[in-house]
C-alpha cells in the first residue's frame, strides 16, 4: 500500500535558537533563504507524499502561510516581470493537501503524533518526519523506508544511521538482528537517549519512521518517560514487542540544524553545494579570515 500521509512536528519552542524564536517558528529560520522546514516538506513530496499533518501550537502560523499560495505577492512579482523569485518554493503547495492540528500541551514527541491519529486511517502506514535533521539523498530517506514497509504488509521501519558512541545519549537508539543486507534490522527494541555506557548500540535515529496505526495504541499504553515526557521511542519499542518492527540504515548526507553550532555548519555545507552560493561562499571565508589574521 502506497504512504501518502505525513505528520511533521512542528509544536516546539526552539529554546536553542532564541531570542529569534521568540516571534520566529525555529522551522521557518532560514539556510540561506529558505526556511529550513521547506526541506523537510520537499523530501515528503519527494517520497510521494500527497498529505502532510503540521502538529503546531501557538505562534507558529507562519509555517501553515509559507506553504499557502500568496496571490498578491505572485500578483506584484507579475507586475515586475520577476515571477520566477519564488520559483519551486511556491509551487510546492500545488502538489500536497497541509493539514493542522495544534498541540495545546507540551507532553513531548510521543504525545504530538498522537494528536494526528484522526487523520490516519486504521490500518494506514504514514511517515514520521523531524525537522532538526536534514537528509540530502537522490532517493529522499522517507521513500527508502517506505519501500520496505510496503514489501513487508505496512509495517513500521525506522530510519536509522551510526553515530560515534559519545552521541548516544541525543536520540532514539535501537537493537535488533541484522537481515542478510546487512542495512536492515528486526528490531528487539528501542531506548530514548542512553548515555554511552548502556547503550545497546550506536544505531541512531534522525527523525525519520515508517509507522503504522498501531503506533497510536501504544501510544496511549505508556507512561512518561525520559524528560518526564511521552516518547514515541518508548511507543516504538512497545509495538516491537507486539509485531514486527524494522530498522534500516539509509543512505543520505545528514546535517543536524538543531543548535546554532550544527546550523551554522549546515548552512556553510548548503552554500557550498549550491551553484549561485558556492563561489561567493569561498571568497567570503577567505577575505573575512585573512581580515581577521586567521590561516586556514
Ligand atoms: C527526538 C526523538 C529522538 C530522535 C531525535 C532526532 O529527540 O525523541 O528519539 O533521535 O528527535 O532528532 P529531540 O532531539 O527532539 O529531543
């Protein structure tokens, strides 16, 4: 069965990205000049998926108005011949149905994808995506995930990649045995954030899951975990304990946005891989570290 939904978190606060996020959703902060949620929508178009479910919560309307045609600025760029300014970034909205639902509570990440469950159907499979990781791949992440749980009945697949051990204790970790590829995983079980030392493995998540609705029974079934939160994680390693769950190492380019240090990364490794940045870029480490008095 085809995935053709998507749910997208988007309630948080962005604490690390203040004071920008006292009026700015953190998702809309831009690499360069576009906000960094629209990548993680295009790799969900990119993936076939034709509903995306926006969990919000208050002052975060700009990201809803980005994916919203704007017809009096299309209208004033006409006027001026410069219609093309908004290009692709615009058109995105031709190809998706955007959906909302506001989180009123912040009870963590487990509780934002169960104020989704009325727009899955029992028995669909849907994609998870987060948006503090970005994946650059030619076959977007959700779309590899979404293969193998649509050869295997709708089941769940996580997406996963290795981490050095000191980084355990920044994700969703998960066990299991390795199938004959030696990419894809039956998962025994998954733990939220394990410090180094009782990590069962250096296999991480991003942010990227294939779920099917039995998720949100689970959901409902646990007790708050790490943080004093509802984890999807522990959601997750309670429906592998019920059916069969798997884990798969992608392929892709990751790049953490989730704090200034790793934007700032992120936004260098984007200048440097788009053709109308990528000189300017170069010229512009160079001439301000020279100002500066620093070798490279
Ligand atoms: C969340 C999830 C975690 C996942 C991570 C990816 O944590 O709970 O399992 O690995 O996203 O970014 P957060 O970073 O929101 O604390």
């Amino acid at each position: 069965m085809k995935i053709k939904k998507a749910i997208i978190p988007v309630a948080g606060k962005g604490t690390r990205f203040l004071p920008a996020t006292k009026t700015i959703p953190k998702e809309m902060i831009p690499l360069i000049n576009v906000p960094m949620i629209f990548y993680v929508v295009e790799e969900a178009v990119k993936a076939g998926i034709e509903e995306i479910v926006f969990i919000t919560s208050k002052g975060k309307e700009a990201i809803e108005h980005f994916f919203q045609k704007n017809t009096e600025l299309e209208e004033f760029l006409a006027d001026k011949g410069k219609q093309d300014l908004l290009g692709s970034y615009n058109s995105i909205s031709d190809k998706i149905v955007i959906k909302t639902v506001e989180q009123t509570e912040q009870l963590g990440l487990g509780h934002a994808v169960l104020q989704a469950e009325s727009f899955i159907e029992p028995g669909e499979s849907f994609a998870v995506l987060l948006g503090d990781d970005l994946v650059l791949s030619d076959s977007p992440v959700t779309a590899q995930l979404a293969k193998i749980s649509s050869e295997n009945n709708g089941c769940s697949v996580i997406g996963v990649m290795e981490v050095p051990n000191k980084d355990t204790k920044k994700y969703g970790i998960v066990k299991g045995e390795f199938l004959k590829d030696k990419k894809t995983l039956v998962m025994d079980s998954m733990v939220e954030k394990p410090s180094p030392e009782v990590a069962p493995t250096n296999l991480a998540t991003p942010g990227r899951y294939i779920l099917n609705s039995q998720i949100f029974n689970c959901l409902k079934e646990i007790p708050r975990g790490a943080g004093g939160e509802y984890q999807l994680t522990d959601a997750i390693n309670l429906l592998c304990q019920k059916e069969k769950v798997f884990a798969h190492i992608f392929e892709g380019d990751r790049f953490d946005t989730g704090n200034p240090r790793a934007y700032l990364a992120a936004t260098l490794e984007f200048a440097l891989r788009n053709k109308d940045f990528k000189d300017d870029m170069i010229e512009i480490i160079k001439e301000t570290s020279q100002r500066h008095g620093i070798q490279l």
